[in-house]
C-alpha cells in the first residue's frame, strides 16, 4: 500500500516508522514523476510489511522539501531510524530502486 506522506503526518510515519521507509518525492506537472508512478506503486505492494512507501508533494509540502533540501525531483530518500541514509535524483529503473532498498533491508 502506498502512503501519502504530508507535513501533519511525515514524523509519525516516516521519522518514527519500525520499518525503513521510501519516500517519493514528487509534483503533479512532472513527467519524470509520472513515469516513476507505476514503479513505486509496485515496489510498495512487494514490500508491504518490510518497508512503508508513500509520496510527498513538494508544493503541498515546501517545508519537508526545503529540510531534505530536495532541489529535482523525482527524489527518493530512504529513512531508516529516523535517519535518511540514501538519496537518489532522478527516474530510476525498478532494478535500481529495488536494489537500494536491499541494501537498507539487509
């Protein structure tokens, strides 16, 4: 299940999750974001339970954007403990995005 990660929500869910958490963050006029829709929207049911994926709009959600300091997007940052431990800018093939979540799963 994909989450909707926003300014009220963004500490209970994402900084305070169990589980490492995917966050995508992304705007409704972007192309690359679109294109990255369906892939993220399959990783987050093959790893329902194992790691929490969601988006975050970053015009409804300036002040998240602004902390993470995303400049493009997409940008996917991976929480783990409250801590952002990858980064990657840019549309991502599903391999790619899989393999950075390994690494975080292990």
């Amino acid at each position: 299940m994909e989450h909707k990660f926003t300014t009220e929500n963004f500490q209970a869910e994402v900084l305070e999750s169990d589980i490492p958490v995917l966050v995508d963050f992304y705007a409704d006029w972007c192309g690359p974001c679109k294109m990255m829709a369906p892939i993220v929207e399959e990783i987050a049911g093959a790893y329902e339970g194992k790691v929490k994926v969601g988006k975050c709009n970053i015009e409804e959600n300036m002040d998240i954007a602004q902390k993470y300091r995303v400049m493009h997007i997409p940008t996917f940052i991976i929480f783990k403990g409250s801590e952002a431990v990858e980064t990657s800018v840019g549309a991502l093939s599903k391999a790619e995005l899989e393999s950075k979540l390994g690494e975080v799963t292990k």
